[in-house]
C-alpha cells in the first residue's frame, strides 16, 4: 500500500452553519445562479435515462466543444471534473522520484496529486503573491516532469500576462509537461490574458485544463475538459474509467457551451460585482489582492479568525486560508447582487 499518511486530504469550502437555516455561501467559488433554463430543460430530459450507461467517449459534447473553440475533438478528453484530468495527468506522466513544480499559494490539489503519484513537489516562489517565470525555471531540473500553472490562479485570481506566459512555454524544456488550469476562463475580460488553447495548438507539451464547474453553474455534476495533443489524449482514454463523464453532465454541458446569452449574463454581473466588491473593501482597513476571477482575495490581518466568525454570526461564510498558507488572508466568491451586499454590510460593520 502508498504511504499516503504524510498527504493532507482535500477539504471544500464549508456550506453550512449549525443553527442557521438560510447561509450566504462565498467559500468555493461556485456560481451563486443555477444552470441557465437551457441546461435545466434539458438536464431534465435525462432522469429517465439513467438505466442506460453514458457514451463513455463523450462524443456529442466533444463535438460541441470543438464547434464553440474551433479545436478538433480528438485534441480533446473531457473527465468528472477538470480534477480528474489533473489526477489523471499525474498517473500518466510521474514515476517514484519524480518532481513536479507548483507556484507557492496555488490550487491545492496539484500537490495533492503530485504526492499521490510518487511526486516530489518544488514549491516556485512567488512575489506579492504572483507568479515568477524565473523562479519556475530555477527549479527545473532532470527530475522535472510536469508544471502547474493555475491561469488564473485560485485563490489569488492573479495570472501570468500573455507575454510571461509565452515566455514561460518557450523556456520550459518540450519533454517537461505543463499544465494551464484555466478553471475561471470565462470571467477573464482583461486584454492581456491568455487562457492557453492558442499555445496549446503549438506546443505538444501543454494541457489546458477547463471546467463547467463555474460561470455555467454545473459544480455538482463534475464536468471538466481539456485540450492537448492527441497522443496524450490517447493516453487518458487509455487509464480513465470507462464511463467517466455522466450522461446528464454531457447533456447539460452541450447545452450549457450553446447558451451564449446565459454565459454573457454571468460574465456582465460578475464584472459589475467584482468591481463593486473592490471598491467597497479599498475603503476598508483591509488590502484586497486585484483577483480577476469570480472571487477576490483579501489581507485581512491577524485577526481573520474572528472576522470568519463573525461574518458566521452573519449567515455568510468565506474561505479561511489557512491551508494556502495565506493566515493573514480570507477569500470571498462574488455572490448574488443581495448577498454581495449583505457581505459589504457585514463587514464594513466589523471594521466599525
Ligand atoms: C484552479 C482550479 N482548478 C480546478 C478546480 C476544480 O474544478 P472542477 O470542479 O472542474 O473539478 C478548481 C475549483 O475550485 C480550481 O479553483
């Protein structure tokens, strides 16, 4: 058996508190909306369906992927989650020995994965929370078998500008994967943002990470997807489990890429949040971090213990970050306009 005791599991933001019955939940970056009507009209027509096993290859909403990014499906593999993917890329590519090369203060599950896989983590050092170029390529060396770079960056909702990015891909020696999470694509308005596909088309050695996890609302249902070469996609299909991806997460998903309206409403509400949220806090004794994504985090000092619970004692719950190594920090998703508000409400009275 795998000496996983040294590996700390995985723990989602909480989604309750013992004695509230109505909570404003902030903590996991999920869209605060359900699926469009789209997805929910069709979602519906597959309950009856459930006696029947999924297409295990997912081809109609590969198809449909390919149709919305101009990419041809057998660059593409779609998982339970863009999670599975990491996991899976990790089985593929790591050996005993192994090292893996994860940014400080990044999604916690690559270094949970690495780790699972026999992977030894290289810990890149950051600045003002951002990435280094230099600092991931310092830690390249023989053993060096994949890179993660969380685009944008959760919890930090920083990323790597189009140029570094490039800089990056161009440095990083072809036989060293690199992995571009781009869990938060869609809320990207910013020019200078690159969500990887483009590079990945030149590139052999990069998987960009995608999921509907998100702006469409599909959290429970666990769908994800990514693009990369077609041997390695070959190579995933080889170790996935036969019916990864559920019938009713493919038909929600097809219908959810083809619902433009409903994806440009979430992208005009967050933009309008996210900006409301910040200028709300600069007028606060805390010092939010310029996140990009559908969340923002937040310096809050040594005190930001207490500010959870009280924010608790509000019905609202944020993510503590303590495990991103970030004590001084708590994480807000953009809600609804009202729990937006009410999060504004609660803690400028905190700060009273
Ligand atoms: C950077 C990043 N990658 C991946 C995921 C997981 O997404 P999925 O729900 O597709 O597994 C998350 C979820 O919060 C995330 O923040």
């Amino acid at each position: 058996m795998k000496n996983l005791q040294e590996i700390a599991r995985y723990e989602g933001g909480i989604s309750s508190i013992p004695g509230k019955k109505h909570v404003i939940k902030l903590s996991s970056n999920e869209s605060p909306f359900g699926p469009s009507k789209s997805v929910i009209r069709a979602l519906s027509s597959t309950l009856a369906k459930t006696n029947r096993y999924p297409d295990g290859n997912c081809l109609e909403l590969r198809k449909a992927i390919s149709k919305k990014f101009k990419i041809n499906t057998d660059n593409i593999f779609c998982g339970n989650g863009s999670d599975e993917i990491l996991g899976l890329v990790c089985q593929l590519f790591l050996n005993k020995g192994d090292e893996v090369i994860i940014p400080e203060h990044s999604f916690l599950m690559f270094e949970i994965y690495a780790r699972i896989n026999n992977g030894k983590v290289q810990f890149a050092s950051t600045k003002n929370l951002k990435f280094q170029v230099d600092a991931i390529l310092n830690k390249i060396n023989q053993k060096t078998k994949i890179i993660f770079i969380a685009q944008p960056n959760n919890p930090t909702g920083l990323y790597l500008s189009k140029k570094d990015l490039n800089l990056l891909v161009s440095k990083v020696p072809k036989k060293i994967k690199i992995v571009i999470d781009t869990a938060y694509a869609e809320y990207m308005t910013d020019y200078d943002y690159s969500n990887g596909i483009d590079l990945a088309k030149k590139n052999k050695n990069l998987i960009v990470t995608r999921t509907f996890s998100k702006i469409y609302g599909l959290a429970s249902l666990r769908l994800g997807w990514c693009y990369a070469h077609k041997d390695i996609i070959k190579l995933m299909d080889k170790i996935r489990g036969p019916f990864n991806v559920n019938h009713s997460a493919q038909i929600a998903g097809i219908a959810a890429i083809n619902d433009k309206a409903y994806e440009q409403k979430m992208i005009k509400h967050n933009k309008f949040w996210l900006n409301k949220m910040h200028g709300e806090l600069r007028k606060l004794p805390v010092e939010p971090v310029n996140s990009r994504a559908n969340f923002i985090l937040i310096k809050v000092g040594k005190n930001a213990n207490k500010l959870i619970k009280y924010l608790m004692t509000n019905s609202i719950i944020v993510r503590k970050m303590t495990k991103y190594k970030l004590d001084q920090y708590i994480r807000v998703s953009v809600g609804k306009a009202e729990e937006n508000k009410k999060f504004i409400e609660a803690i400028r009275k905190f700060y009273l």
